[in-house]
C-alpha cells in the first residue's frame, strides 16, 4: 500500500517532532501494510516547508529508515494551501513546493479552514492544463464543502482528485466527517484514501480505510483507487 499525505519528515511542521517519533511513524505504518510513503509536509504562511528542504530531509530520513531496516521507499511531496490564488501561483512559478512523487505528475492542494477559496477552480484548470493532476486534501473535514458540495462537486468535475482521510471514514475526526466521507466514497469521489498521519498517536493506519472503502464501494473500487495511488509514484 501507498500513503500519498502523511507529515513523516522529523521537526518541519506539527507533524513528527524528531527522527525518533519519525522512524516510530514509518514501523507503524509498515506493521499497517504500507511499503511507499510520500512525505507531505505543510506549505502554508505558518510551515512553508519548501522543496529543496523536503528533499534534503527525506534523505535524511530514508537513511535512517534503511539503517533501521524498516522497508518503506519515502517520496518527495507538500501539502500546498491555497492561501489566495497568487501565494499559489507565485510559488509555483518558483518550484518552491514539492509536487508528488518524483514524477511531479500530481500536486496535494488543500483550503484554508475558515472558508472555500473561490478562486480554486482556476488554479485547478490551469494546473490541469499543464498536465498536473491536482488532488484535494480531506474535503469531508471542511464545514464549508459539507454545507454546499457545488463547490466540491464542480471541482471534480474539472477533473480534481480528492483525497479522503482514513481517519475521518473510521469515525476520528466525528460524524459529520465520517458520514460525509462515505457519502464521496459512494458516490465515486474518493479518489485517493491516505492517512495525514502527524504522530505515533494520530498514527499511519491506511489499511482501516481501505478496508471502509471496500465495504462500501466493492472490491473492483478498492483496486482501481490502489492503482490511481499506485500510479503518482510509478511515474517517479
Ligand atoms: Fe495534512
């Protein structure tokens, strides 16, 4: 398995504090079946964790993971906030933030949490226009998507992919989340299932989601999701 957003790499946002609780992270989640990780940490005006860091500390990391012997292949990536659409663009342009996989064929995009950006479909378009998939963080944990899914709805009709927390479908993030994330599965708008794992407590656990995405979308779903995952690091 593949966990396409997870906060892995030690001492650059809230996610992992040190290459002890990082290591920690990473048996976790190969206990959980998971053998590709790719490090996504925040890129947003609080953690701008920029690229040329996230490579560097990956290394570091998959060293320490290899001299440990836990089997996970880490890839670059970020968790790229639209703060407004020119924080967006701008650092685009720069290649200040890390794409997925080494590829760079997709790119984690997510909202603020106080409200929709409404200039994110054109973002959307313009990155798809470029031959970048754009996929969107944990929709079901935004109020505002909950309260009006048109927003959603024609993002993914652009042709965004979403990224549904496994948390969040297991019943840890509430019901709200919980239900509206089965809504999308149901619906065929999971996309991607990933764990946003930032702790050994709010831990790797991709293989518990899966299992609800099976539950409620059938066996056939849960191969073609692994493949779509599958495929943002084959590229690399
Ligand atoms: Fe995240």
């Amino acid at each position: 398995m593949i966990d396409i957003h997870c906060h892995i790499l030690p001492g650059v946002d809230d996610g992992s504090r040190d290459l002890e609780e990082s290591a920690a992270m990473a048996r976790i989640a190969y206990e959980d079946g998971i053998r590709d990780i790719i490090v996504t940490p925040h890129f947003n005006e609080v953690y701008l964790t920029m690229a040329d860091r996230v490579h560097r500390e990956l290394e570091q990391l998959q060293k320490e993971l290899d001299r440990q012997g836990i089997g996970i292949r880490l890839h670059p990536g970020n968790e790229v906030r639209v703060e407004s659409k020119d924080f967006f663009d701008g650092h685009h342009r720069s290649g200040a933030f890390s794409r997925l996989g080494w590829g760079g064929t997709h790119v984690l995009v997510e909202q603020r949490w106080k409200g929709y950006d409404p200039d994110t479909p054109e973002i959307v378009e313009r990155l798809l226009d470029a031959g970048i998939t754009p996929i969107l963080a944990h929709p079901e944990r935004h109020y505002f998507f909950r309260e009006n899914s048109e927003d959603l709805l024609r993002l993914i009709e652009l042709g965004m992919w979403t990224q549904v927390s496994a948390d969040s479908i297991v019943g840890n993030f509430g019901p709200e989340a919980q239900s509206f994330g089965r809504k999308l599965i149901q619906a065929g708008h999971a996309h991607t299932i990933a764990t946003d794992a930032h702790n050994v407590e709010r831990k790797p656990n991709l293989s518990a989601g899966l299992v609800v995405f099976e539950e409620i979308a059938g066996k056939q779903a849960r191969l073609e999701l692994e493949a779509r995952m599958r495929s943002i690091v084959d590229r690399s």
